[in-house]
C-alpha cells in the first residue's frame, strides 16, 4: 500500500516547562494527528519531543464556547483537560490573531467550558471551574461513591500514605510530605498511577507546605510521566490543602518550571489558575497516510 507524505505546520509552547505541541485544526472537527501520530511526535528522541499534542477545533455546535480543545498526551491517551496546554493554547491563539470576546475565550474541553482571561502583565488566568470531591466524580474506590476522600490512608509500594482526591475534570490523588525532594518519582510515580483504587488511572501530587500561602509541588501526570508542571494538578493541590485546613484559597504553588497562583474562591466554588505560557519555535513536520 502507497503511504502518502504531507507537511503539518505546529507551533511549540510551554508552560512552565510543560510543553505541547500546538496544531490549528479549526478546518476540521477532528484532530490531524492520531493518538498514534502524537506518540512519535512526542518523542524526545525521534520526534519533536513534548509532554503532548494540543488541537485547536471549531466548537461543537449548540454548545457555548468560540472553539474546543483535545490533547493527546505523549502516551497517546487523551485526558479531559489539561492546565498548563490550556495556557499555551490561549497564546496560541493570540498569536494566531484570533480576537478575544472582552479579553477572554471560551474554550470547551472535556472537562466543561474553560474561561481563559488575558491579563495585562502577559500572564492568563484561566477560570478551572468547580472542583468534584466526591469518590465516583474522580473516579476512586477510596470511599463510598457519594463521600470525599479526605486524608485516607493508601498503601503504595509498602507504605502507608494519607491522601485526598478531587477531580478538575481529570483525576489527582494530593498527598502531603515533608520534603518533596526525597521522593523518586520515577519508581512511586507509576505505582500510583496505576493503583487498583483509580479505574482510570490517576496524577499524583506530592506536596510539602512551606507555608499556608505557599506550597511546593511534584508531580506525576497521567499519560506523562514527571512534568515540570501541571496546571489542574495545582488546582486540585490548592483545594486539597483547604481541605486539610494546610493552606489559605489563595496559594502560589512552586512547581519545577515555575510558580502558578491558585485562588480556590469561596463565593464561587470556582478554582482560579494565573500563570505563563511561551512559544518556543514553529515549523513544519510529515506526517504519513496510508493512501
């Protein structure tokens, strides 16, 4: 069978460090890569190396929203949201010269519609929406369906870790350390990940609390691996850490790529997320098509 070569123009942004490969697909409703395509793009290696793949769509009609994103994470799998690819996109977007609606875009995601706002100072503050707490929201058999899991205990690896779980519309198990340098991620990463009490899996947040208006943060992404940064993992460790009245709702959280500031606001129930997002470089790769 013939295979067919064509060119893709991309554009590559990070956030913090954790970085995507961008693609305007707004001609079409279906990404231009497959989930196959992504994992050899994502390559570090052979590809042009990222922590995923990013598609901005045309909107689904009869929902609200100016456009839709999908991601594809470097494994291939597709999560329902992404903070720091959220970011990128918005500047993406703003370098594509696509107006704004009051300095703002209305994003649909997987997760529900995201509310990306440009500030003044070059930073985006992207309204995550509500945290869901209870058990079957996450999805984990940590507690009953209708309960939060709040400071319970999970062996992993042979020991017993207290942990809480909430969802920004993906999953995150938050757990607090004393000292998040001595976690090896790469070797309790995974065992969480991968652990029976999450039937979709989860990303995993390892916290140490400075103090109540900052905390330091690890993280082991779904899909991903260790990333220098994840945005709804910083949410969702902000809304943990109230939870466990360790921290105030407005919290700037230290990842390894940089600070993000979080404002879980209590008149709302809505999680704020402020922080950066660069273009690296564009060009164009191959993509191959059976014919």
């Amino acid at each position: 069978m013939a295979s067919q070569v064509e060119q893709l123009a991309f554009s590559k942004y990070h956030g913090l460090g954790n970085d995507f490969i961008l693609i305007d697909n707004r001609d079409r409703p279906e990404p231009k890569l497959t989930a196959a395509q992504a994992i050899k793009w994502c390559d570090r290696n052979f590809g042009i190396g990222a922590d995923g793949v990013i598609f901005l769509l045309p909107a689904t009609d009869g929902q609200p929203g100016d456009y839709r994103m999908r991601i594809f994470n470097s494994d291939g799998s597709e999560p329902e949201m992404c903070g720091n690819g959220i970011r990128c996109l918005a500047k993406f977007m703003v370098d594509l010269e696509i107006a704004p609606i009051d300095k703002r875009y209305h994003i649909q995601t997987g997760a529900g519609l995201m509310v990306l706002q440009l500030d003044a100072d070059g930073q985006i503050t992207v309204d995550m929406g509500e945290p869901r707490l209870l058990a079957r929201e996450i999805p984990t058999t940590l507690a009953e369906p209708d309960s939060k899991a709040i400071n319970v205990p999970l062996e992993v690896a042979g020991q017993t870790w207290h942990v809480t779980t909430v969802s920004m519309g993906n999953p995150h198990c938050i757990t607090f350390v004393t000292d998040v340098g001595n976690i090896t991620l790469a070797e309790i990463g995974p065992k969480f990940e991968h652990h029976a009490v999450f039937p979709q899996r989860t990303n995993t947040e390892f916290i140490e609390m400075v103090r109540r208006d900052y905390m330091k943060m690890r993280v082991w992404e779904r899909g991903a691996g260790a990333t220098l940064a994840c945005g709804t993992g910083a949410c969702a460790s902000v809304v943990a850490g109230v939870l466990n009245d360790l921290c105030d709702r407005t919290c700037t959280v230290n990842l390894p790529g940089g600070d993000l500031k979080i404002h879980w606001v209590a008149e709302t129930n809505h999680v704020l997320m402020t922080g950066p997002a660069q273009k690296v470089f564009t060009g164009q790769a191959q993509i191959s098509q059976d014919s």
